[in-house]
C-alpha cells in the first residue's frame, strides 16, 4: 500500500488570508481601534449611465455600504464636486461619452458613463404652448408645428433655431400638419381641406392639393424627395393599409409597397391602427421607411430598396416581448431615425445605421412612469443632424435639434 505523506506548512491561499488580516488589522469589530482600517465595501452610483447637453452638469448620486465609508472620486476629464452623498459632474463641453469613478474601502469600485450631446432647442414664440420639429433639410432649415393657447395647431418653415419663421398656410385655414421638408424647401403637409404640397416663391407661396385618384378609401401623404417623388400609405374599403410611392402631383398611378410579413387574412379590429404597411419617408436614392403592423398589433419598422426589406426593429425585440418601432426619416446614407416603446409606453429616439442601433433621448424628457411620454426623432439630413421632439412632463412637447450622438 502505498502512504501518503502529510503535508505541513500553509497552502497559498492560507497565507493571502493572513495578509489580508494583517492588512485590515486585528482586533472586534466597530469603528474603534486599528487606525486606518479599510473595510471591504460596496459602491454604486445612480445614475450609472446619463446624457447631457453640452455645458451642463448632471448629479449623481453615491451610495456606499457599509455606510459612512469615505469615497474618492476620479475623472480623466471633466471636473466634480462632492458633498460626501453627491457628485455633481461637469463633463467637458464636447460631444463624447466620458467616465467618473468612484471607490471606497477595500474592493469598492463603480463607474459612471456620461454621454455629452450637442443639442439646439428650438426657440417658440413665448405665448405658444408647445412645438414640435417634423424634419430639417441640408440646408438647416426645419418644419414645426406649434399650439398656440387657444389650442389652434399652426406651422411654420424657419431656421434651425426657431428664428425666421415663414407661416405655412394654405387656402382655407383651419389646423395645419406638416409631415416633410425637401432641399428646395418644398414642405408636405396637411390642413382641414386636404394633403397639400407647399413650393416657396416670391411674395405668396404655392400651394397644391394632393390626392390618389380612382382609389376608394382615404390616402395620408407622409414624405417627399428632391426628385419629386410623394410617399404614404392608403386605406382602403376593407380597413387594409397599403404603402405607396407616387411620382409627381398629378394623376399618376402608385407604385404599391406591401410588406411581405403582413398577413391580412388573420388581422383583426382590434388594433388601434389597422393592419398593412405604412411608409412613412423616402431619400433621394430611392429607398423608403416606415413600419408595417401584423395581428399581433405591434409596429415592425422595415427599409425598402425596391430589391427587398430590410427590418428596422428594437434589439430587444423577442417572441413575447414586443417592441413597437415607428420610423420617422431617412437620409440618402440610409441611415434612419424614429422612436421605440414597449410595455410601459415610454418612448426612446433611435438612430438606426446598418446593424448599429443608437437610442438618443432628450436630457429632459420626462418617462411614462412620471408623467411624460419620451423622446420622439422625426428627421434626419445628409449632414446627420437629427430633429424631434420630447415631452416635459407638463403636458407640453419641445422641439430640437442634435447632433449625430
């Protein structure tokens, strides 16, 4: 038989326990005793992850266990001050995501991601109750739509600050809806007579109606091109929705755009918006946006090339967790931006490019959760600027501009 040998000595791990206690010192517990004891803590920081606009601060908010454990604060850029609960963080005034870091004790350690975002609030006039920004063109010129407080909607063309403003009113008056801008400042729109393509000139600007003839049901015109190609999607008599290209202002037949996903034959009323596909804008390539809604009531956003379908949906869209998708604009790189919600209906901007899925979220837009709705993006042009609108909480909507983030 063979005899093991016993082994004598401390195993490796025996002698890290001891350094450990000799480091941490000896004796009870409590806070007396061993002067510069450093307890083993935890540390997190709330927010862990935020976005700001450029110049602003943001608060975070430190939370060490065990408590009253002394933290330290570092930044490779930026700068900070703390009042032992808080970090009030000033990240510089340039567009990138930066880091704060905070330890405490013996293996504590958390990180804090600080996104900074370059963002231009559109001004309104004072008296307005909100405004909304529908889509900005190359040449920095946008579309919005105001409240004013007598609940009138009005619209206007303006520069990308909210100055400048030209009125968009078409014969006949009533609430005015704009929905597309071209690089020739050519706006879409909608009044209570009807679709109408705005064209400016000298003086008074030209208006022209709009409408898909010798199709029953009711057509919504939803973008334009620089090419003069209009599109939108049509109801038809059987509560079916049908996407369309068209090109020109005249009578001239739709190109028919149907998402091949869209059962019809199993949809139901339901749905808040019936089933079909919806386009929603187009760039000057060719290629459209937009969504299309099966039975299952959920929003599947989808680009078009004439070839094939390509799906613009949430990442963590999954077999019993949907996510809605609503595409609001295209750019001639393709690149598409809308807003995203799920079960709890707060609304998240996005920028979609290829596979790359980028949420952008106002500063301050106020959640669901609290009162608010989200962040909605509606345009975006060739020099990757984005336009939108989010909610503040008070029953208002605000429009801005950003930077690609």
């Amino acid at each position: 038989m063979r005899h093991l040998k016993k082994k004598t000595g401390f195993t490796a791990a025996a002698i890290l326990l001891l350094l450990l206690l000799a480091a941490c010192g000896s004796g009870g517990g409590g806070s007396g005793g061993g002067g510069g004891r450093q307890p083993i803590a935890t540390v997190h920081i709330t927010p862990d992850t935020a976005t700001v606009k450029a110049g602003y601060p943001v608060t975070l908010t430190v939370t060490v266990n065990p408590q009253n454990t002394e933290f330290t604060v570092s930044a490779a850029r930026g700068s900070f001050v703390t009042d032992g609960r808080h970090v009030i963080y000033t990240p510089p005034a340039v567009r990138g995501t930066y880091e704060l870091v905070v330890t405490a004790g013996m293996m504590g350690r958390a990180t804090a991601q600080i996104t900074v975002v370059e963002i231009t609030d559109v001004n309104i006039p004072e008296d307005a109750v909100s405004n909304k920004v529908y889509g900005i063109n190359d040449n920095g010129r946008i579309i919005m739509e105001i409240i004013d407080p007598q609940g009138r909607r009005e619209a206007f063309l303006a520069d990308r600050n909210g100055g400048n403003r030209t009125p968009i009113s078409p014969p006949g008056g009533g609430d005015v809806y704009v929905f597309g801008i071209n690089n020739s400042n050519n706006v879409l729109g909608r009044s209570d007579n009807g679709y109408f393509l705005m064209r400016p000139r000298t003086g008074t600007p030209e208006y022209v109606w709009l409408e898909l003839t010798g199709y029953p049901g009711t057509t919504d015109f939803t973008g334009l091109d620089d090419n003069g190609r209009l599109v939108g999607y049509h109801t038809s008599t059987d509560g079916y929705v049908y996407g369309f290209i068209k090109e020109g202002t005249g009578n001239e037949p739709p190109e028919w755009i149907i998402h091949p996903d869209v059962n019809y034959a199993g949809c139901n009323d339901i749905n808040i918006q019936p089933c079909g596909t919806y386009v929603t804008a187009i760039n000057n390539t060719g290629q459209v946006a937009g969504y299309y809604i099966n039975a299952d009531g959920v929003q599947y956003g989808f680009v078009f090339d004439g070839n094939g379908f390509t799906p613009v949906n949430h990442p963590d869209t999954r077999p019993g967790n949907p996510i809605n998708v609503h595409v609001g604009g295209i750019n001639d790189s393709g690149k598409v931006v809308g807003a995203s919600w799920g079960a709890d209906f707060h609304a998240r901007g996005f920028m979609a490019d290829g596979g790359d899925f980028t949420f952008v979220e106002h500063p301050d837009a106020v959640k669901a959760t609290e009162g608010g709705s989200g962040t909605f993006l509606t345009g975006i042009n060739n020099s990757d600027q984005l336009a939108g609108w989010f909610d503040d909480g008070g029953a208002r909507a605000r429009g801005f501009l950003m930077a690609n983030p």
